[in-house]
C-alpha cells in the first residue's frame, strides 16, 4: 500500500474528482401512451415495448 510523505491539499483532491459528472438519464416517450421511460424498456403505464405488448399491466 501508498504511504504518502505529505498532506494532499483539499484543492490539489478536488481537481482529481472533477471529472464526474451526475447526469439524470435520458428519457423517450411512449410510441403508445406518450409515457415518459427509459430507453429500451418496456412502458410501466401501458406494458408496450416498440409497438408491440409485451407484458400484462395490473390495474387494467
């Protein structure tokens, strides 16, 4: 393991995680029901997947 001879300032750390950056993901619409959804997923609201059923939805 490292052992560091001196301190590392709180700048000098912070410049090393600059390059993350959080992004909120990318949202599509429903061809079916014009829901908002993630990509390649089958809509919550509807239950279609490119324009075809693919699964039940209770509450229907």
């Amino acid at each position: 393991m490292a052992h560091p001879k001196h301190k590392v300032s709180s700048t000098r750390r912070d410049k090393r995680r600059t390059h993350y950056k959080a992004v909120a993901p990318t949202l599509a619409t429903c061809s079916n029901c014009g829901a908002a959804i993630l990509f390649h997923r089958v809509c919550p609201e509807c239950g279609f997947y490119r324009g075809k059923k693919a699964m039940e939805v209770k509450g229907q």
